[in-house]
C-alpha cells in the first residue's frame, strides 16, 4: 500500500513536472513571439515617425509660400478694385458733363 501510495506521488509529481516544463516552453515561446511583435512594432513606430516629420516640414516650407502668395494677392485685388471704382468714378463725371439735367 505504502509503495503503490509511493509510485502515485512520483507519478503525479513527474506529470505535474512535466505540466509544468511544458507549461514554462510555452510561456517562453509565447513572450519570444510577443517581443519579435514589439520590435517590429516599435521599428514600425520609428519609420512612421520619420515620415511625419518630414511631412511636416513640407507642411510648414509650404504654409509659408501659401501665406506669401495670398500676401501679395491681396495686395493685387485691393489695387484692381481701387482702379474699377476711379475709372466708374471718371466716367460718371464725363457721363455727367456730357449729358447735364434738363431743367
């Protein structure tokens, strides 16, 4: 009896052994996977993070040219529109010159 007890114990704790082993193989294998994903991950991380900053510096060098060329276009259609209303202004008074109220 004690014997059979005896080869009991040492069988479950061989299985609880090798449960254990495999149990620890898998975790390993499992962690190496998920460090492999962060590496990527974090490689991955970097490239897109370098690619934002080039971005954004094409996003300010072309902020900047979109503000000097609505800068000098504003300029542009102030003078234009200051020109239109002179020259309605010169024809009214010639308009009015050459054909006066009749009274």
């Amino acid at each position: 009896s004690f014997s059979s007890d005896s080869s009991k114990a040492v069988v479950s704790t061989q299985s609880t052994g090798d449960q254990m082993l495999s149990m620890t193989q898998n975790l390993k294998q499992v962690s190496v996977a998920a460090r492999d994903i962060i590496h990527q991950d974090n490689k991955n991380l970097s490239e897109v993070n370098d690619v934002v900053e080039r971005n954004a510096v094409k996003l300010e060098k072309e902020t900047a040219q979109l503000e000097k060329f609505n800068q000098s276009s504003g300029k542009c259609w102030v003078w234009t529109l200051i020109g239109i209303v002179m020259m309605i202004f010169i024809v009214m008074v010639i308009f009015i010159r050459l054909f006066p109220r009749k009274r």
